[in-house]
C-alpha cells in the first residue's frame, strides 16, 4: 500500500457572513493560542471553567445554579437540553424553519417508543409528539403557542427563540407565559440570540431549559462549548425520570463545572478532559461579552442591520428577515433563481454568504462580530458586485450615497 502524505492544509481568510459561525476575534484566537500546554487538572484550567459559569450567570440574566457550558457545538448543547424528554413524553414542537425543524426531529426521536424507533428508525413518527408547522418566512406569536398548549396539554413545548433558516424571531414572551397558563415545561433553542440580544432568562419563568452555541453571539471558536441553562424544576423533573445518556445528561455534566447536587463547589472538579485551549478561548469570549455589555451589543447590532437591510433593498431585494444580526432576502426578480450562483461566486471570493437549506431558496447575509462601518461597507460592496456580475441593475452611486448617508465611507473605499 503506497503512503500518501498531503501537503500542508492552508485555509485562506474569508469574510464569514453568514448566519453562524461568525468571525472570531482576534483575542478569543490570541488566547486560545496563547494557552501554555497543561493538562485539564491544572488549577488554572480549573479556574477558568469555574469562572466561565459565573460568567454565563450574568450573561444569560439568571440565578440558575445549573448554568454551565457543554463541549461541543450548539447541537451538543440542544442534545443536552433535550435528554430529560423520554420516550411517551407529550411534547408540542414549534418549526418555522430549517433548524427548529430539526429541533423537532430530535423531540420525535427522544419521545418515540421503541416500537415507532423500528417502525421508521432515521424519522420517528413519535404520536406523543405534535409538531406545529408555521410557513416559512413567519413568526412562531404567543397566540399560535398558547392555542396549541391549550389544545395538546403537553409536558413540554419547544420552539427556537432565533430561527435563522428563515431569519425571524419568535414570541419569547407569548411562548413564557402559555407555558405558565398551562402547566408546560418551555425548552427554547437559543443558538442565534445569545450574545446578540439584551435579555435575560430568569424574566420567562415557563421556559425551563435553555441550550445556545458558543460561535455565534459570543463569536468563540466553533468546538469549544456550547451554554445551557436549567431551572430547579428541570432538574427535579430529569431526577424523576433519568435520561438515557451519560454524555449529555445535563446532572452529569454539570459535575464537570463543579456544580453538584445543586450546589457550586469551586474548587474545581474532576472533569472531562476538557482543553486547556478551549478553556482559554471561551473564557476571553464571555468577557469580551460582559466587557461590550449586552444593551450596547444588541444596540449596534440593530444599527448595523438597519443599514444592511436599507443597502439590499436599495439594490431591489427584498428583505424577509427581522433579526439583527442575520439578513434574509429574495433577490431582484430578475435573478429569480439564480441564488444559487450568486451565493458559490461570492464563496469563491472569499465572501462567505448563505442559501437558505430548505425551500424556497433565498440568500443570507450576516453580521456576526461584523459591528463597524468598514465591515458593513464592505460586505455590501461585495454584494452589490455580485449583483452586478450576473446582470442586475446597481446603481453604485446611489449605494455610495446611502453608505456615506451613515458611516461617511465610500463603496469603493
């Protein structure tokens, strides 16, 4: 057998605007290479793991004693969220997109009895599970959430706080309170707010369970770990029931981050073997967080949305999205269906854009860690070329004066 050995693997930068992962900064990197070589026992890795829960506490909003952080990326910490959730479980699931369509898929998975897992092992057709359906392209309102709970009377109800396969946002609050009125257990997915919206979790007292990532708001490297969040009733419900799984059982996994039997122990605990270098890089993430501050983030993030969103419009798009830092769009009728071909040019620039992943096709532009006018600027004119490049009609001019309107910078600059 002949050896083949591989030339060096470069990866060139890339403008990431998409709708995750973001663009790391430049300090989560510095220390993440920074990091002396350790092991995961070291009293300094201890250390950092220790305050990166406390630092989850702020930045979540919340007095939750199980607030911790899973190795991994956002679906690890959803996966964790999900564990209490046992087969015959009654679950309402709200989907209005690509990735609350797989949120639902793993609830179909999780509730589904041994006999539905033989029927149809990869897709479940759990009966105690209800999947709620919205369009793509609208939002999940509180009146949708509380007709459904009121007909179904789950155990639990799910649904996405952010969708970003379709770019909208859904009732937090609506959501919170049907829980309350009927006795629903909340889990939201909260891998595209965190970090980017001001709110705080303690202020939704029918939501239980809360799973995010670590690479969007909070722009950390992709594998390092992924916050999740869960109230004392949560826990006392997976105490009572079990969860079949060790990794992501979320009472074993807090154990890792010297949280046990509800009580912070801050020596530090055996863990794991998490990183040393991963450790680093979450930890500088949470306080680049705590050091922007949440209204201040969220504040830009509108801003700078509000521009991006003005920029495509003015080039004959139209915007379909309602979140800050993520722009969805079907574009000029002209280049119906060539989203496709713009998106793989634009790649093949270096511009990192997205396809929605489900139908119909439209392109996403994001924002992540992008809170500046030359980024702005930039991702517009890039956008604005690749218009032009397959035939639409750019008036460059008219993109300068809106672009030079808010930030005094030129499209060409």
């Amino acid at each position: 057998m002949t050896v083949q050995i591989f030339s060096p693997l470069e990866i060139p930068e890339t403008l990431a605007a998409g709708p995750g992962p973001g663009n790391t900064d430049a300090r989560v990197l510095q220390a993440f290479s920074s990091a002396g070589v350790a092991d995961h026992m070291q009293g300094d890795v201890l250390r950092g793991m220790i305050e990166c829960k406390h630092m989850l506490r702020q930045i979540w909003g919340t007095s939750n004693t199980y607030t911790f952080a899973v190795a991994g990326t956002g679906w690890s910490g959803l996966d964790t969220m999900f564990s209490a959730v046992m087969p015959g479980d009654k679950v309402v699931a709200f989907s209005n997109g690509t990735f609350s369509g797989i949120d639902a898929l793993t609830l179909r998975i999780k509730a589904a009895t041994p006999q539905e897992h033989a029927a149809n092992p990869l897709d479940p057709q759990a009966a105690s599970v209800t999947v709620i359906e919205i369009p793509h392209g609208q939002t999940v309102t509180g009146e949708k959430v509380e007709a459904a709970l009121d007909e179904y009377k789950p155990k639990w109800a799910f649904m996405a706080h952010w969708e970003t396969g379709s770019g909208r946002i859904n009732d937090l609050r609506g959501f919170s309170d049907a829980c309350e009125r009927h006795g629903a257990m909340g889990l939201i997915d909260a891998v595209s707010s965190l970090g980017v919206e001001d709110f705080r979790i303690d202020d939704y007292p029918g939501i239980v369970g809360w799973a995010s990532c670590p690479q969007k708001g909070l722009c950390c490297l992709p594998l390092t770990y992924a916050p999740v969040s869960f109230t004392d009733a949560y826990i006392d419900s997976l105490k009572s029931t079990g969860a079949y799984t060790y990794v992501h059982n979320p009472i074993f996994e807090a154990r890792h981050w010297g949280i046990v039997d509800g009580q912070d122990v801050e020596k530090g605990a055996y863990h794991r073997t998490h990183s040393g270098y991963a450790v680093a890089a979450f930890h500088e993430s949470l306080r680049l967080t705590l050091q922007d501050g949440l209204a201040k983030r969220s504040a830009l993030y509108r801003t700078h949305e509000k521009v991006l969103r003005d920029a495509v419009t003015a080039l004959g798009c139209e915007v379909t999205s309602d979140m800050p830092s993520l722009v969805v769009l079907n574009l000029p009728a002209e280049l119906a269906g060539r989203e496709m071909e713009l998106v793989q040019n634009c790649r093949a620039r270096g511009f990192g854009i997205w396809p929605t992943l489900s139908a119909p096709v439209q392109v996403r532009i994001g924002i992540l860690n992008q809170l500046n006018r030359q980024a702005i600027s930039q991702i517009v004119r890039l956008f604005a070329e690749a218009i032009h490049e397959l035939g639409g009609q750019v008036d460059f001019d008219d993109i300068d004066a809106l672009l030079q309107s808010r930030y005094g910078t030129s499209i060409a600059a």
